[in-house]
C-alpha cells in the first residue's frame, strides 16, 4: 500500500491525501477524518525516508542551503577520492543526490597534520555539522571514534568496526546472481578466485555465497578448491587450473589486478572465451574486455545521503543501537569473456 493507491481508493489527488495525513489546514477536517480512517483501515504507514527528505525539502531554500553534511574518511589522502576511480564515483553520486536535496558537502581531513578528534569535533560543531558521510577506511576493523561518537554517521563499505548505518554492495547477491548467469550459460565447472583483501572487505560474503551456491546448485563436494591470491601469480594460478579444470573463473579482486589475471592467462596460453569463461567481480569491469558484474558507486553515494538525510530528520544521533543496512546490487557488464556453451559442449 503507498500513497497513490491510497489516493484512488479516497478518490483524491496523492497530494490532497498527503496534505490531510499531515494536518494541513488546506484540507477541511471531514476529509481528513476520511482519509486517516481509510489509512488505518488499509495498514497503509507512509515511508520514514521519505517522510524526512520531503520535510526537508519544503523548507526555504535559503534554509536548505545552510544544511552541510561532513565527509570524513580514515585514509592518509585529504580527499582519497581523488586518487581512486571507485571512491570518485561514490563522491560524485553524493555530490549529485545533495545538491538535488539542498545539502552542502564539506571534507574534514581527520588524518591532517596536527589534527586531533577533539579538534575534528570543534570543527565540525562550529559549522552546525550533525551529519557524517564516512567513506571508511583502507584498514580492516577500524573503530569509529568516540569524540566524533555524538553525530549522525552513514559509512560507506563495511571496514568500520563499529555498529553504523552504512550503505555497502550486496556482495552475497552478487555473487549468486553471476554464478546463475554462468551456470545459464552452460558452464558447469565454476572456480572462485579471490583476491584476500577483497575478501575480507566483503566480510567473506563472496566465498561463502560461491560454497552455498554450488552445494545446492552441483550437488555436496562439487564446489573446487577456492583460489586465495593477494596479486595474480602464474604459478599459483596454472597449478590451480591444472588440478581443478574449472570452465570458468569468477573472479573477485580489485580493478588493479585485472590485468594481472589477463596477462597470467596468456602466458599460459589460455584463450578467452574459447578455451576458458572469465566472470569479473569488481569495482570497475566495463572497458576491461571481461563480462562481470561492477558496483553502482554512484547509487551507493546517492543513497549514503538519503539515509542520512533521514536520520538527522528523524533525530537519530550518536552511534545506533540497531543500525540500517542497505545493499546496492552491481550492475552486468558485458564483455565479450562468457560464451555460451550448448548442450553437451565443453570449451576446448
């Protein structure tokens, strides 16, 4: 039920229904004494999201203009977006999704010469900042510091220790819905390579969706040796092939390592798509000459503000006892590396 339904059961404009659920003297009393008991009757709850961003939106822009959400991070770099493609893209759709709500973006450089939490935080509290767009950080189980505890806080990706909203990919997702395209395909041999950082950011999700896959879809013991690699090494990856034969990898590292996987496999003579399926699971895939699934950064920045957004509309601040965790689903690329294989045919 959502509000345009409950509008053409009152026989009303979507607007009329939201001016009377909120009171507003446009609306003569009866009707709104109609609508809320259709809304009751129906079980309709309007959405808190919404509830807040539109809040803010009718405000004054000269108001909305003054709000200023904080963009903080624990890298060395004073803006780490700046040197990563990945990280740029989550900026940019932050970027897009608050000025399209009427927020200020502001970097404060907690790693800065000289800077302390404590001056982080008088920072921050002298220009009327309560909200905080964290981008993480390039070190596994960081803690989110307590001078800073006070704010609301959204992070980005899941290297924060501590309990936070955060927006992050829906890494298990992601790796069933690839191994559902492959085994579409005709590919029956799946291998996992993973690159050990990666795996650890996803907090194992790849790995643990690729065994839970292949138990149910392959049947017990049919799932091959998983291939840990921090970079792509021939020898470790043509003694891997050798023993396992897989008929196609999946692939999940970081874009860097791309090339490292395409020039492994050419030193050994392995032809993709015609002796070998190649699936890529990364932050960026398109352009690389893989099919793969790449995350939609700039849906995860978009939507890191609207949750923000939300909770400082709501008055949900300091650290959450029960913290809200959404999952973006990546995007398919098509590469030209997944041939379709027919019934009965194995790549040569």
């Amino acid at each position: 039920m959502n509000l345009r339904h409950l509008a053409r059961l009152a026989e009303l404009s979507p607007s009329a229904v939201s001016l009377a659920l909120r009171d507003s003297p446009k609306i003569s009393a009866a009707t709104k004494k109609r609508v809320r008991r259709l809304a009751e009757k129906m079980g309709y709850r309007a959405d808190a999201n919404v509830v807040a961003i539109m809040s803010h939106l009718r405000k004054p822009r000269a108001v909305r203009q003054q709000a200023c959400f904080g963009v903080i991070s624990f890298y060395p770099q004073e803006h780490p977006w700046e040197a990563s493609p990945h990280l740029q893209r989550i900026y940019a759709g932050m970027n897009e999704r608050a000025d399209a709500l009427g927020y200020r973006l502001e970097p404060v450089w907690l790693r800065a010469p000289a800077m302390t939490y404590r001056r982080a935080r008088e920072i921050l509290d002298t220009r009327g900042i309560e909200g905080l767009l964290c981008f993480g950080s390039p070190e596994l189980e960081e803690e989110f510091p307590l001078e800073l505890a006070h704010y609301a806080v959204v992070a980005i990706g899941v290297s924060i220790r501590t309990p936070l909203h955060r927006i992050t990919s829906r890494f298990y997702f992601d790796m069933v819905t690839a191994l559902n395209r492959v085994h579409a395909l005709g590919y029956r041999r799946p291998g996992l390579v993973i690159g050990t950082y990666e795996e650890a950011r996803s907090a194992h999700m790849h790995s643990g969706a690729y065994l839970s896959w292949c138990e149910r879809q392959l049947g017990a013991g049919c799932a091959l040796p998983i291939l840990r690699v921090s970079t792509v090494e021939k020898q470790p990856l043509t003694e891997w092939l050798g023993k396992n034969a897989p008929d196609v990898i999946v692939f999940v590292h970081l874009p860097e390592a791309i090339p490292q996987l395409r020039a492994a496999l050419k030193e050994q003579r392995r032809r993709v798509p015609a002796e070998l399926g190649v699936a890529v699971l990364s932050h960026l895939v398109q352009g690389t000459g893989f099919s793969g699934l790449q995350q939609n950064q700039r849906l995860m920045g978009a939507w890191a503000v609207e949750m923000l957004a939300a909770r400082i509309a709501n008055r949900d601040l300091g650290l959450p006892t029960h913290p809200r965790i959404e999952m973006v689903e990546s995007e398919w690329i098509d590469g030209g590396s997944l041939p379709t294989l027919g019934r009965g045919q194995q790549l040569r």
